[in-house]
C-alpha cells in the first residue's frame, strides 16, 4: 500500500535505528513483549554510549518487514506449497495445492497440521501478524539445529516457478504481493475526544510507536533516572576555598578523573609537609623555636662536616693513594737491591751491604761524620790522617777509595729514589695513625639526634666504628703491604699487635664504608632549616596567612584521599545520569505524532468511508456507520474517520466480539480495493467470534472476492465450511477443497476433498462403490480381525450415509445440522417415502448398527461380518431406495 511504503520512506528519513526497530515488531506482531522493551530500551541507551553487555543490534524496518507490495504489478499465481521440513511435525513430502481461480479451501481440525501450514503461509507472504513462530518438531531432540522450510510453486505472466523460504531467510519477495488477513488490518480506538476512531493499517503502527512505545520506554527510562544517586551531601564536609572544595563543588559528569585521582593522591613528602605546617602554625613562640631548630641544624651540619673529613681520609680515594705509595716504595726498594747486589759482586762486600739496613746505616755514619767528627770537612771525609767513623782507625789508601765508591753507590737514583720513597711512605703512615677520625659525638648531639631519629644515631655511632676499623686496615695492608684478598688473608701477614684491632671491625675485602649516615644527617639539617623558615614565617601575619592555605589545600587532599573511589563512583553516576538524559530525545512523542496526522490526513478519505460502508454492508455490520469529520488545525484540514456509535468509554460495551471481527475483514477488503490490490488474499480463519447467521455473509463476501482474485481460505469451523458449500453450490465457482488429518504418528496429511463427515450422499456413495469394489477383488472365505475391521470401517460409513440421505433427500435439505436456519421454501419438494421404503431404510440401518464396533454385540454369538458381495447389496438397495424419493419428486406426487 502506498501509506506503508510512505511510512517506509518516512521512518529511514528520519527516525533513528533503534526507533526503526521498533516499527518492525509492531508491524509483525499484535503486541510488544517484555523481552520487546527491554531490546528496545538496550538500544537507546547504547545509541547514546551506554554499552550493552548482550551487544543487541537494532534491525530497522525494512521493505521485507512490510506485509505486502501492491499495485498494477503481475498478480502472483499460488499453485502450491510442498515439502515443508522441520515445521512442527507435519508428515513430510506433502503438497497443498491452490486453485489458481476461485476458491480454494483448506480444511483442518485440531490437531490436524493446519496451524503448521498457516504459520509458513504468514510467514512466507509477509502477514501483519507474524507472533507466532514457525517452530520445529517439539518432539525431536535435535530440533534446536533445524531450520523451518518450504518450497512454493508460483506463476507469474504464466511463467512457472519454485521459491524457497527458510525461517532465517529474507522471504521471497515474489511471494508479498499476496495479502493475508489477520485481526490486525485495522482497529477503531478511543481517541482523545471519546470518538470510536478507526485507523487504517500502518496508522495504528505510527501512533502506536508514539502512544504506547516511547511512552513505555519514558517511564522506564525515568524510573532508572530516578534510582541513580548523584547527591553531593555526603561530600559536603570537603567543600571550602581549596582545590578539592571547589573541585566537589563544581562535581558533575564534566569532572576530569585524573585530577580526583592526582588531588587524593598524597606523597610522604605531601604527608610530612602537612604535619610540620600543623606544628608550625600551632608554635606559641614561632622565633625562638625557629632560631632552636637553626642551632640544630648548625651542629647536625659540623657533625657532617667532621664525618667528611674522617671520610676522606680512609675512603676509596686515600686507600689507591696509600696504595700507589706502598707499591712505589716497594717497587724502588726492589729496584735498590738490585743495584746492592750488583755493587757487592765487585768487592766482595758482607752480604746485605748496599741494601736498606746497610744505607742506613750509611746514613747515620754520614750525619755523624758532618754533624759531629768533621763538621767542615765533606762527606766521606778521606784526607790523609782521616779515621773510619766506625773502627775510628786512619783511613789508608784502599780503605778511603772504598769509603768513596759507598758514596758514589749511595748517590746513585735508585737508591736515592728508594730513601725518598719510604720517607714518604712513612709520613704517610704517621699521618694516618695520627690523624683524629673521631665524629665528636658528645653527650648533647648524641640526645639531640637520639630524640629526632635513634636508627640514625646508632647507624652515625655504627658508621664511626667502620671508620675507624678502615684506617686500621689501611695501616695493616701498608705494613705486610698486601692489597689484595680477604682480610683473613692479609691479617696472616699483620703483626699481632694490628690482628686484633682489625679483626674487631672486619667484614671481609677491603672493609667498605657503606652505612654512611650523612644522607639522613642532611635530611635532618634541611628539615630544621626548613621548619625553621616556617616559624619564621608564622610570625608574621601575611605570610602565616599563606602558610594556613598550603596547609588547608593539604589537609582537604589528606581528606579525601580515602574518598577517592567513592567520588569517582559519584562521577560515574553523574555521566551514567547525564547519558541517559540525552536519551529523553529520542523518546519526546511530539513529532511522531504530528506524522501520524500527517499520515491521517492522506490515508483517511471520502472513498475510504464509502468503501468501508460498502464492506460493511456485505458483512452484515451495516448498522454501523461511518463519520469522516473534518477540522482546521494549524491551518491545515484534518481528517478523523470515526464509527457513529454512542459515545462510550469501552468499545465491547457497543461492539460485540463478532462485530469487531466483522469490522476488521471489511477494513481489510476496503483497504485492498482502494490500493488497487489484485493479487491472491489468504484468510485464516476468518470467522472466529463470528455468530451463525453472520458467517453466511462472510461466505459469500469471500466468493464474490473469488470471482476476480485468486483467495485461500483456511477454517477449522464446520459451520463456516457448511456455508461456504452453499455458496460455492449456489454460484458454481470455481474452487478446491482440501482436508488435513493426523495418520501414522504425523499431523499434515493433504487428502482431496472434504472429510468424510462433510461429504456430499453422492460422495460418499461413490466412495462406498470404490470401496466395496477393492474389497471384493481379494475377500477371503474366511476373513480375519484385519479384513472384519475394514467391512465394519465401510458399514460405519453406509449407516453415516444413510443418514445423510434422511437430511437430504427424505427431507429435501430443509433441515441440516450445524445451520441456524430451516430452509421452509424447500419444503414443497418433500415427498416422504412409503411404508416399504420406510422398512427398507430401516432394516438397511440396523444392519449397520448391527456390524459396527459401536455396539458390542454378544461374543456367544460371534455373528460373522458381511461378504463384500453383501455390501456391494447393501450399497445397491440404498441406491434405489434414493432413487425411488427422487423419482416421485420429479412427478410431484406426495404418497
């Protein structure tokens, strides 16, 4: 219809996805779930950022969606619908035919498959009512991997051709332009005015999309609103002029999570900080505790100083220095008695003579000789009459040459550089040994550092003992002149006296001064000079000022340093709060329902009242008429089209179940005539809630309806199915009869034809003749149970029979049963039948009675069942008997 596809156009123009998803249940099925809304309002809220664990993605009305195309194009010819699988538990390989003109009527009771058959027809040619889901056999356990299917033969331009439909597939679109009715074609409602309005299909989708489902989805959107916490009272204790007050203060879904997070972080220094701006501010007497704290930091600082001294003189710097002296010492002192050894092998000296005890001793001959024996005389002195310093004896020719060649080998470099070297070497050792190491740790500046930190004053008192101990090793190493090893190695080689006072301070390699308290000394200096400016300036008044304020910023960060999730979560809700307000867009009614109107004004008209009085007419509901009132409504005429009943606030108080029914077929024809529909329509049963005398109009609506398109009627009512007879009898359209029954475990069997109940006498005789025919070409002498049972099956169908041969032809049809009326105009044609006739129709029904199994006859008497012969009798004496009635009724006589 052209007001769907108009909706169509509309709805992808301007409606979001998840609006657009919501048309398309409303157009499939009569009413919105639960699970419906609760999809739909998942979808809102993810348009606007709100992920959905589920990830539901909308699936927008499309042209697919719509229940059918229509206009000039080829009508599409229904031929059949076959091998349907896995569609509820219909027998499969079946095949439903439809008469390609007329009438074609399908048949089934409960039970019978035919809720199977309807559901893959709505599906397939897109009905307006699609809640009902083509399911697989309930019954088979691996129904849950099984996909519905059917296949349907078609003719389009008489051009054949199968479609496939799976219920996971978009259906054929061949197949839409087949319209099927269902009790959603239309509906009247009360509208704001108390009129009983009526709104053509697709108008009702609309309006029902701004009147039912934005709406539902408002109240629930408000109600998750309404239960999200975004008070600020509970932080009410942080507000104030810092940047934390300000921060809560200004608290809304804007709020940058990283500055809560960096404002409620404190550092230990931030910690600290706030705990010397406590003390600082609470001083009674700010300058003399500041001048205390400088003194403090004044003898903490020489305490360092002292440190570094004692430091410097055992440290890594003075261990290569010494180190470099002791090897350079030893290394000339090598060198030196080389040159000894050398300068012996001359002479034949005493052994020793030239190295370090003989120049000494050399020495001190030489300081005696100008210090007291020859004060002005040069060293040797060697003139004749000259003594030895030693044996004091003249120095005679060989021995004063041999006083000067120890001169000369003194003078030599390596000697020399020998004597400088350990002369070095020994200044060096007695500034060690005699340099102060002590950290001057007396009673006072022992408290002092004992009542701010005792872990620093055990390691300061700790690290001088390691001090001391490494200047003990150094003159131990320089001594056995050993730097290399473990200490225990080169204690071996230390003297006794050294041993002990190494071995109290030992640790193993080189003693290393690690511990060294300087750093947390440092610290402690810094700390008071710090606090002391504080002090300093807590005395005066502005600057105090600004102390309060780094300690009030501090504070209110210490303060919410354990809330910091807690705002965050608060944080959370305002975003959460602030997304799900921008959804109230999305559901504000006003302009779809403006559309509506829109929609209204075009689809609602004079040719649409004067079809639907039409329609109304042939249903039998003429009674009710319509009013198509106009107004003027921002300059624009609208159009309401209303049902002219009492004003009431309840439809069923006027329109009883029929009428409403009756209403919504004649919406439905009305609405395919005026959109020029000429394909096939496809009536499930049409006449629920119907009372009697009104499915005889609907009967032969139907059939007028068949004479120019292709109609499928599917019924379960045998009323119905009487009537529809009549007509089809009485025009002599052109139709097909089918009937569903349930047969070897399997619903959906297709059998041609009505039921046997429904059959016509004619029918059913020639089917009795068929019958009896078969069971006469092998009837054994003596029948068993199987064949017994099937001549009491055909004897139950004889006695049927003839009583539909009492209902029609003894009673000329006057009479029949399942119709509200009694047809007195046929009754001139009723003949009655003789006395004989009378026996031999009852004698015919007793024989029947007789042989069926609905009465148990004496097991005693195990009276055997007829021959088929006997039946065919039987078969031929009904015959006559009928043809006897209808004989004297051509000849109008009345015996």
């Amino acid at each position: 219809m052209s007001l769907l596809d108009d909706i169509l156009t509309w709805a992808t123009a301007e409606l979001t996805l998840w609006q657009r998803d919501a048309l398309r249940p409303l157009f499939q099925k009569q009413d919105l779930d639960a699970q419906d809304y609760d999809d739909l309002y998942a979808m809102l809220r993810s348009s606007h950022e709100l992920p959905d664990p589920q990830n539901r993605q909308p699936a927008p009305l499309a042209q697919e969606h719509l229940p059918v195309h229509t206009g000039s194009t080829t009508p599409v010819i229904l031929r059949a619908m076959r091998d349907l699988k896995h569609v509820n538990r219909i027998a499969p390989g079946q095949k439903l035919e439809f008469a390609p003109k007329g009438l074609t009527v399908i048949y089934g009771g409960n039970g019978s498959g035919k809720s199977g058959y309807s559901r893959v027809l709505k599906r397939a040619c897109r009905a307006r009512d699609v809640s009902e889901t083509v399911h697989p056999d309930a019954f088979d356990s691996d129904a849950a991997n099984k996909i519905p299917e059917a296949i349907f033969d078609i003719d389009i331009d008489r051009n054949s051709q199968s479609l496939v439909w799976k219920r996971t597939m978009r259906p054929p679109d061949e197949l839409s332009t087949l319209a099927v009715f269902d009790a959603r074609c239309a509906r009247a409602y009360l509208d704001a005015e108390q009129d009983a309005a009526y709104l053509p299909y697709g108008l009702d989708i609309v309006e029902n999309l701004g009147q039912r489902v934005l709406p539902a989805l408002t109240q629930r959107l408000n109600t998750e609103i309404g239960s999200i916490n975004t008070d600020t009272i509970p932080f009410a204790d942080l507000l104030g002029d810092t940047t934390v007050g300000k921060m809560v203060a200004s608290l809304s879904e804007d709020t940058d999570f990283e500055e809560v997070k960096t404002l409620g972080t404190l550092t230990t220094d931030d910690t600290s900080r706030l705990t010397e701006l406590d003390k600082a501010l609470a001083e009674n007497d700010p300058k003399g505790k500041a001048q205390a704290l400088r003194l403090s930091a004044r003898r903490i600082e020489e305490l360092v100083s002292r440190i570094d001294t004692a430091v410097a003189s055992v440290d890594d710097v003075a261990l290569e220095k010494l180190k470099a002296q002791d090897t350079e010492t030893e290394a000339a002192c090598q060198a030196e008695a080389v040159a000894a050894a050398s300068f012996r092998a001359r002479d034949q000296l005493l052994p020793g003579t030239g190295e370090r005890l003989w120049t000494n001793l050399f020495e001190a001959a030489r300081r005696f000789s100008t210090d007291v024996a020859y004060p002005d005389k040069p060293f040797p002195n060697v003139e004749p009459g000259a003594q030895c310093l030693l044996c004091q004896q003249e120095l005679y020719d060989e021995a004063a040459q041999r006083m000067q060649r120890f001169q000369d080998f003194v003078k030599q470099d390596t000697a020399k550089v020998a004597a400088e070297k350990r002369e070095q070497r020994q200044k060096a050792e007695r500034r060690l040994a005699e340099i102060s190491l002590s950290f001057g740790l007396d009673a006072a500046i022992t408290e002092e550092i004992r009542q701010l930190d005792a872990t620093l004053l055990q390691a300061t008192q700790a690290f001088e003992k390691k001090v001391e101990g490494r200047r003990a090793w150094l003159l131990g190493a320089v001594k056995v002149h050993a730097w290399e090893g473990t200490l225990s190695q080169v204690f071996q080689k230390v003297t006794q006296r050294l041993l002990g006072a190494i071995n109290a301070h030992a640790s193993g390699g080189t003693l290393a001064l690690d511990g060294n308290p300087r750093v947390g000394l440092k610290f402690l200096s810094t700390k008071f000079l710090a606090q002391a400016a504080d002090l300093t300036k807590a005395s005066d008044e502005n600057e105090k000022k600004k102390l309060a304020a780094e300690c009030a910023e501090l504070r209110a960060r210490s303060n919410l340093a354990p809330r910091v999730q807690a705002v965050l979560a608060l944080v959370r809700r305002m975003q959460l709060k602030a997304k799900l307000a921008k959804c109230r867009d999305d559901l504000k009614s006003k302009a779809i329902s403006d559309k509506a109107r829109e929609f209204a004004n075009k689809a609602v008209t004079t040719a649409l009242k004067s079809a639907l009085d039409t329609e109304f007419k042939a249903l039998g509901v003429g009674h009710i008429k319509t009013k198509l009132n106009s107004r003027v409504e921002q300059g624009k005429i609208r159009h309401k089209l209303v049902l002219d009943l009492p004003v009431t606030k309840k439809l069923d108080e006027i329109l009883s179940e029929g009428e409403q029914r009756a209403i919504a077929i004649g919406s439905f024809l009305a609405e395919m005539h005026l959109a020029n529909h000429r394909g096939g329509i496809v009536f499930d049963d049409p006449v629920s809630s119907l009372d009697h005398y009104r499915r005889k109009d609907v009967a032969r609506r139907l059939i007028e309806e068949a004479k120019k398109r292709q109609v499928i009627v599917l019924t379960h009512d045998t009323v119905f199915l009487g009537e529809l007879r009549d007509v089809i009898e009485q025009q002599n359209v052109e139709h097909l009869i089918h009937h569903l029954e349930w047969m070897n475990g399997y619903p959906g069997h297709v059998y041609e034809g009505l039921p046997w109940e429904h059959r016509s006498y004619k029918e059913r005789l020639d089917r009795l003749e068929k019958n009896q025919k078969l069971l006469q070409k092998n009837w054994p002498i003596y029948p068993n149970g199987e064949d017994r049972a099937k001549m009491r099956q055909q004897y139950d169908h004889l006695r049927a029979t003839i009583e539909r041969v009492i209902q029609d032809v003894v009673f000329n049809g006057v009479v029949q049963r399942h119709r509200d009326w009694i047809k007195v105009n046929r009754l001139g044609e009723v003949v009655g039948f003789t006395e004989a006739e009378y026996k031999e129709i009852l004698r015919l029904h007793e024989t029947c009675c007789d042989i069926v199994d609905s009465h148990d006859p004496s097991s005693a008497k195990n009276s055997p069942v007829p021959s088929a012969k006997e039946l065919g009798q039987d078969i031929a004496d009904l015959k006559a008997f009928i043809e006897g009635v209808r004989s004297r009724r051509k000849k109008g006589t009345n015996t």
